[in-house]
C-alpha cells in the first residue's frame, strides 16, 4: 500500500516539473534525524545513572571486576585531593598481590556486600496502646520460654566392608 503510493507520487513528479509534493520528505528526514539525536542521549543517561548508583553502592570486601578484566576484592577506599581510589586484592592464596585503581575503573561488581538501610516506619504506627503491647507479651511469652532441643544426626562414616560371597 505504502509502495503505491510512493509509485504513484513518482509517477506525479515525473508528469510535473518542480518541487510541488515531495514535501513528505523532508519531513521524513528531519524526524529520523531527530530520532538519531536524542534516542542515544536518553540511554547514555539511564547508563550513566546506574553507574553511578553502583559506584555509590560500592564497599570494602565487593569483589569487582575492572574494565582491563582485573578480577579481586576490595580491601580499602579512599579519596586523596578530590580522587577516589581503591586497592584491589588479586591473586591466588599464596600471592596475593594489591594493586590501586580509580574508582572509575571498575566495569562491574561479581559479589557485593552492601545491605540497603530499611526506612524505619512513623513513630505513630509504632506507638500502639499499651493494653495491645501488653497482650502481645503475654501470648508471645510461652513461645519464648520453651526451647526446641533437636538432635542433630550424624552421617555412619563410610567404611570398606568385604562383601561375603553368595552360598550356592
């Protein structure tokens, strides 16, 4: 359907001389320019936006992997003049050899240790009658005071036992 029209406009254009409908166009050109304007900016900035959270999110004991492909665990942080650093812990158990890059240089975390603070609700909420806190304790009570002893089974410790032939 879109072909036809584009045939039949050619064929127009060709009838007559000039500029006369091909308007459409231009129109059409300006729009994808546009779009191949603003769509990367939009995403450069979601990209950066997570980035930077992850970076804010970054603490000592995170085992990061940097853009050169240096995988290790962070064992310090620090900001010197403005620049924030880290030094990297690498290698196997009997080598271990640290290294410090800047906090740019980190490409991804493999293992975080950060724990997101829990907002603490209202004080209203939390301030209930004492009669409610009161009934509370009491059914809650019994449930403490008795403690569950379970035993804990070990595995038999496997042993070579010989099996005794089958009697014919």
């Amino acid at each position: 359907m879109f072909t036809n029209f584009l045939l039949e406009e050619a064929t127009e254009e060709v009838a007559k001389p000039g500029i006369g409908n091909t308007w459409w166009i231009y129109v059409v050109l300006i729009l994808l320019v546009a779009a191949m304007l603003i769509l990367p900016t939009i995403t450069n900035k979601r990209r950066e936006k997570e980035y930077t959270s992850m970076l804010d999110k970054i603490r000592v004991g995170d085992e990061v992997r940097t853009i050169g492909g240096v995988i290790g665990r962070i064992t310090k942080i620090s900001e010197k003049n403005g620049l924030k650093s880290f030094i990297l812990e690498t290698g196997a158990r009997g080598s271990k050899t640290t290294m410090e890059f800047d906090m740019a240089a980190i490409g991804m975390v493999l293992k975080s240790t950060y724990v997101e603070e829990k907002k603490e609700e209202p004080a209203e909420k939390e301030a209930a009658p004492a009669e409610e806190a009161k009934a509370d304790e009491v059914i809650a009570a019994p449930a403490e005071a008795e403690v569950v002893k379970t035993e804990v089974k070990k595995p038999a410790k496997k042993t070579a036992a010989k099996k005794k032939p089958a009697k014919k």
